[in-house]
C-alpha cells in the first residue's frame, strides 16, 4: 500500500471512530463497529475484541468467525496465550508466519486458515483496557507493518470510545440513583407535610386544655377538689404531649415503606463515602477543622438496607461524634468484617465524652434535656434507630486510646437472599408493566415462615395494602392460582364464578392475568396483572408473554436461593434490568399489531407452543437495540451515510447484549442477533443463509418489514396495506422463507 494511501486509511479511521462517539456509547455497538472497520480496513474475515474484566480476566466482548459457545466461556489470564502476553506487554504484535515464531501456538490445529495474525493492546493513559485480534486475510497473504500501524491507531481511538461508553454508563447509574433517592425524598417531603399537619392539629387540643386548666389554678377560691381535677389535666395532658413528642421524634423512622420492599444490597464504602461527602458533613469537617479517614477491608462484605436511611445514620452519627473533637483531630473510619457482622468503627484520638452524658446518649427521654446539647443527642438517638431498624447495633464508649463508636451489621445470608430477590422483583415487575403497559401489577412470594403470599414488589397499589396483604393458598384469585399450579386468564371478572369478590372502582378493566412462578415444579409465588392502560382484556398473546417473563423471574430467584449468583454478577443482572427498562421506556416503534402478526404467523406455521411464547416475547425485545443509538441517526429523514449504516446495523448486537444477564435461553438471544439476516445469505450480521437463520428471526424480519412498511418513517410516508403485502410476498425466497410469507398472508388478513 502506497504511503498515500496508508494516510488516507488512517485519517479515515480515525473520522469513523469519531462519528462513533456521538453516535453511541452501548458497549456492544463500538466494540462490534470497532471490530467491523479492523475487518474491512485488513480485508481480513476473522476477529475478536476481548476486554479486561473487574476480575483481571480479558472476556470476549465482540467476535467474528468464533462459535458462540466459545465467545460466552473464552477467559484468558494476563500473560496466558497470545493475546494475554500482548495484553501484560501492552505493546502491539505482527506475526507473518506463526511457524518461524518459537513458544507460540494459536489454539489447535485447522481453526484458522492463514499463520499470520495481528494482536493489539487497547489502552487508555498506559492503562490496558482490552486487545484485538485479527486473523485470516481473505486471500491468505501475510499482515502487513502498514496493516499493525492501521490496527494500533484503530485501537488508540478504540480507547477514547471505550472509556467515554464507561463514563456514560457510570453517568447513567449516577442518574438512576439519583432519580431514586429524589422519588424518596419527594415522598418523605409529602409524608412530612401531612404528619406536621396531623401533629398540629394533635398538639393544640391538650395545649388548650392545659391552658384553660392552668387559668383556673390561678384562681385562689377553687376547692381542694377542683384544684385536684385541674392538675389532673394537666398532668394527663402533659403525657398526651410527651407521647407526642416521641411520635414527632420518631418521625424519620416512619416505616411509610415496608422494609422488604426497599432494602438492596449496598457496597458499605459507597455509602460511607456518599455520607461524608455531604455538604452538612463537609462544613463540619470545615468549620472545626477537622479531617476524616476512611479504610475499608478489601473482601467488606456488601450490607442489606436501604440506602437514604444509611447514609443518614452515618451522617446523624458523624454530626453527633463532631461535637466532641478538637481543632486539628483525626476522625477515623474503619470497616471490616468480623466473624458475622460488618464492623465499623468511628475514632477520635484521646478525646471522650463526659461520664455524665455516656450513658444517656443513645436514650430518647435525654432527646430533650438541655437545651445546649438537644441537638447532638436527637443525632445520636435517630441514628441509634436506623442502624436498630436494619438489625444492626451501636454502641459509643470511652477508652484510654480515645473516643470509639462501633457499629455491627449482622451477615445473614437469608436477609442478602430476601433482598436481592425483592430487588429483582421490583426491577422485573417494572420491564413487565412497561412491557405490557399496565397500571397495576403485583409480584407475591411465598413466605417461607408462614406459608402464606405476601406481596414482595407492587405498582398501583395502596401501601396499607401492600403491607397487609396475606394469603394461604387456596385463598382468592392469587391462592388459588398457587394452590393449581396453573395460570387463570379472565376476561370479564363478573361473569367468572370463581372470583367471591367482584370488580371495584380501583381496577378500570374487568380483566386480569394471573400465573404461578414455579422452581422444580414447586410453586413459589404469583405474578397478577390487571388494568391494561388501554382498557382492553388480556388475551391469549398476553399469556404467552406474561408466562415467559415469570420464566425468567423464577429462574433469578433460584439462582438467588441456591446461593449461585455471584456479588458482581448479580450487579451486572440489575444493571442489566435498569437498562432494559430504560429502552423499553424509549422505544418509539411500540406496535402490538407487530406482535399481533407474530402470533398469527407462527400459528399458521404450525409452530410449537414454546416457540410461540418465545416469538412474542422476542417481538418485544427485538429491536430495543436502536435505543442504544443516537436519534439524529433513527431519526434522520434523508439518506444515511456509510458510517450511519454501520452504526445502524449494531443494534443487533447492542439488543442481544440487552438482555444477555438475564437471559439463560440462547434461542431468544440468537433470534434477536440475526432478525437481520437475508434468507439468500446477503443479510447482517453474520450473512446466515436459510434454515441456518432462527425460525423466530426469519418470522420477525417478515412482521417487522410489513409493520415499517404501513407506518410513516421520518424519511418516507406509509404505503397502503395492499402494497405493503405486495411488496412481501416479491421478497419471498430472496430476503424471507417462503414458508413464513404464506403463513404471513394468511395471518395478514385477521389482523385488521
């Protein structure tokens, strides 16, 4: 290649990187677009961009020309094989000929076609992010040096893209907390209007009685006995006050959420870190000047709560310890865990409390005692109730090193099963509404100490009912679907002589949905869906999906009770679950005529049932990939660029990366992957070629092109229904099975 032509290589890469950036920040889709341009720019066929994993582990990340069962197990150990000793080096490395390099193999015999390869680092500011590989020259020439140069600059941009896609992401879990924490903040705000409104009104009618009593205590003619009465009052209005006054205290601790329904699983440093970074701690330390250490254990054990309450304790108890420090101190905090609690422990070198306020510091009644110091003992008390609230302890003693509180969060693996779970029903409750467009839904399980359904996630409901909900099974429409073990589809609730309890003004359909969740056939809970926004029944496609997703839920639940998820991939699983909740929350293409046409084609294929459950919940995933790519590209009403139609066709692979934690089914993620695929062969990503493509792609790629075909698209107007069959059915054997479009011409016609 002429030097010419190596400059406007390299200059095209780099634009094409760039337009990447602004384009999309999904993993998946820079990787496989990264991937794509070191193909095309190498004319080579085989590749794969592996990235370093929080456990130090490069993990496959895009591939070409690799099975699929390799790219989900592929790990390799820096400084193992080719690519991990490319990776501890971080230097590039060009092999022409595999055969004249010593000590160096490439994985067996016949699994690629030329001995040359390329292998190059990607990295950030020296820090290694991950490697490419490129083997196989179509027409089986040797690499060339121009060809490395190509690969490393292609990687150095790699880079910028990889970490402004980190960035973004973290940006992203940043906004997710934060829109959670401002939820809680809003409902706390509320609840506070409406309790000081009720406390007002509570405290002004034991003061008035106090008041008129005392009026007639200053009058020196009242009897003995009158005198007796009116202290009497007073004496019992003055209680009623101090009841007050503890229920004005406990105010904070306002269980408005039931505790199973808000605990998660949290990382102990973070939160420590959220708490001494806020401003009222940040002043303290300021204005007193005083600094604060951390040191956190490396294995520390993640805590069980919810996150708003801990970080208050943390900062009612900071703010109460301050009071006692000194200009220049050193409050220090450590964490750990010990035997089976997580221990932190807050210390303050050579500094105490007075003996005469150590032992009445965490006590309520001395909330109030002295004027001074009301506000440092309300801190302590209200942080003593928060850390007793999630099962901890703590406790504040003076020792001769210095001042020492100590806090003890038990470690049981039930409480980090029930949260996990609870968070799991949550997040998946949420897909399944957003999904389904419902306004109420409910998730119950089986409590394992009674026996009964208690409801563990809700949207729509009434907190008092929420909490109180318990039912044996047998009991109600929700028993009896446990107490069967099968799913219970009503149309009209009236005319449904099971149901004792008829529609009421809460619900806005006669309709409902309800399924068992099953582990080994064992009922563990049930999923009830009502109100529809649209005011329709449910049916028969709603069964299908809804039986799926409660596929999926009992699938993380087992995994949850068998101890089998992992710290890090449970994370991986919940933020896999907030993403998908955002797309679908996004997504501008929602058609239930698609799915409609879906149903109606595998059913005149004659298809399964579980291919026909897994073809409705695919057509509600399919195309959730386009979220992950910028709107001035979906939505540009002119001719695509080439680089716009690269970055187009990843959404296959940013859609299959969607749900890749939570789906265990690999049919549902190579039907999303290959919707793309041509029966001729000429489709993307991988060019499969006829019954080599999943069924289930080859039914969406029919129902998606009609369903685009009659729908305005910014760049053309929709074509009539007649034209849109048309032009179908002259695709037949060329871009569609031939087998699917009869059964779409058929199905075409009840779907009106």
């Amino acid at each position: 290649m002429k030097k010419q032509d190596v400059l406007k290589e390299h200059i095209s890469i780099i634009k094409e990187v760039a337009g990447t950036i602004t384009a999309t920040d999904n993993l998946d889709s820079i990787t496989n677009l990264i991937l794509e341009m070191a193909l095309e720019s190498t004319n080579a066929s085989k590749g794969s961009i592996l990235l370093l994993d929080k456990r130090g582990n490069l993990i496959v990340q895009a591939a070409r020309g690799m099975k699929p069962e390799l790219m989900d197990n592929l790990k390799v150990k820096l400084g193992e094989k080719i690519c991990g000793k490319v990776a501890k080096e971080k230097k590039p490395l060009l092999v022409e000929n595999i055969k004249n390099v010593k000590k160096t193999k490439i994985n067996g015999p016949g699994k690629y076609k030329t001995d040359s390869f390329i292998c190059c680092p990607i990295k950030a500011k020296n820090r290694l992010l991950g490697v490419i590989n490129i083997t196989d020259k179509v027409d089986a020439a040797p690499f060339t040096e121009d060809e490395l140069d190509l690969i490393d600059i292609l990687a150095r941009q790699a880079a910028i893209s990889l970490e402004c896609s980190h960035l973004m992401s973290e940006l992203r879990s940043k906004a997710l907390e934060m829109d959670e924490s401002s939820k809680v903040l809003i409902d706390s705000d509320r609840l506070k209007t409406e309790f000081v409104a009720r406390m007002s009104h509570e405290f002004r009618t034991p003061l008035n009685s106090i008041t008129g009593a005392v009026y007639y205590l200053r009058e020196k003619e009242l009897s003995k006995a009158n005198r007796q009465e009116f202290i009497k009052i007073v004496s019992d209005e003055t209680n009623k006050l101090i009841g007050f006054l503890d229920g004005f205290l406990n105010f904070s601790l306002l269980e408005k959420e039931e505790p199973i329904l808000q605990k998660k699983v949290l990382n102990l440093k973070n939160i420590l870190q959220d708490a001494i970074m806020t401003k009222s701690i940040r002043d303290i330390l300021s204005n007193n000047n005083i600094s604060i250490k951390v040191k956190c254990a490396k294995s520390l054990s993640d805590i069980v709560g919810e996150k708003i309450r801990l970080i208050q304790s943390f900062i009612h108890l900071l703010e109460g310890i301050a009071k006692y420090t000194s200009p220049g101190d050193l409050i220090e905090v450590k964490a750990a865990n010990k035997e089976n609690n997580v221990e932190i422990k807050l210390f303050i070198k050579k500094r105490s409390i007075p003996g005469s306020e150590l032992p009445l510091i965490f006590d309520e009644r001395s909330a109030w005692s002295g004027i001074d110091s009301i506000k440092s003992k309300l801190r302590f008390y209200l942080a003593k109730k928060t850390i007793e609230l999630h099962k901890g302890t703590v406790s504040v003693s003076n020792t001769p090193a210095g001042l020492t509180a100590l806090i003890k969060f038990p470690r049981k693996l039930k409480d980090y099963h029930d949260a996990k779970i609870n968070e799991l029903s949550n997040l998946f409750l949420s897909f399944t509404a957003e999904s389904m467009n419902l306004n109420k839904c409910s998730l119950m399980l089986f409590d394992e100490s009674t026996g009964e359904l208690v409801i563990r996630s809700a949207i729509g409901f009434d907190e008092d009912i929420i909490k109180n909900t318990r039912l044996k099974s047998g009991d109600k429409i929700a028993g009896l679907v446990a107490e069967e073990n099968m799913p219970l589809l009503i149309e009209n609730i009236e005319d449904n002589p099971q149901v004792v309890k008829k529609s009421t003004s809460d619900y806005n359909t006669k309709s409902l949905l309800s399924l068992p969740i099953t582990i080994n056939n064992e009922v563990v809970g049930v999923l009830n869906l009502n109100n529809k926004a649209s005011g329709k029944p449910f049916n028969k496609k709603d069964l299908y999906f809804a039986g799926v997703i409660t596929e999926r839920i009992a699938n993380l639940i087992g995994k949850v009770k068998k101890d089998n998820f992992k710290d890090e991939e449970f994370k991986e699983t919940v933020r896999c679950l907030e993403t998908l909740i955002n797309a679908k929350r996004y997504y501008k293409k929602k058609n239930g005529k698609l799915s409609d046409l879906v149903l109606g084609i595998t059913q005149n294929m004659e298809c399964s049932e579980d291919e026909i459950k897994l073809s409705i919940y695919a057509s509600a995933l399919y195309d959730l990939g386009l979220t992950q790519i910028d709107e001035s590209i979906i939505l540009k009403d002119q001719e695509l660029s080439a680089l716009e139609q690269k970055i187009i066709k990843t959404h296959s692979f940013s859609g299959a990366g969607l749900i890749n934690r939570i789906e265990a089914d690999k049919t549902v993620k190579r039907t999303i992957l290959h919707h793309h695929e041509r029966y001729d062969g000429s489709g993307y990503p991988e060019g499969l070629k006829g019954e080599d493509i999943p069924v289930i792609s080859r039914v969406l790629a029919v129902a998606d092109t009609y369903t685009a075909l009659v729908s305005d698209r910014p760049y053309r107007k929709a074509v009539s229904r007649k034209e849109a069959i048309k032009q179908v059915i002259a695709g037949s054997g060329g871009q569609f099975d031939p087998r699917v479009v009869d059964a779409f011409t058929k199905a075409v016609k009840s779907t009106r």
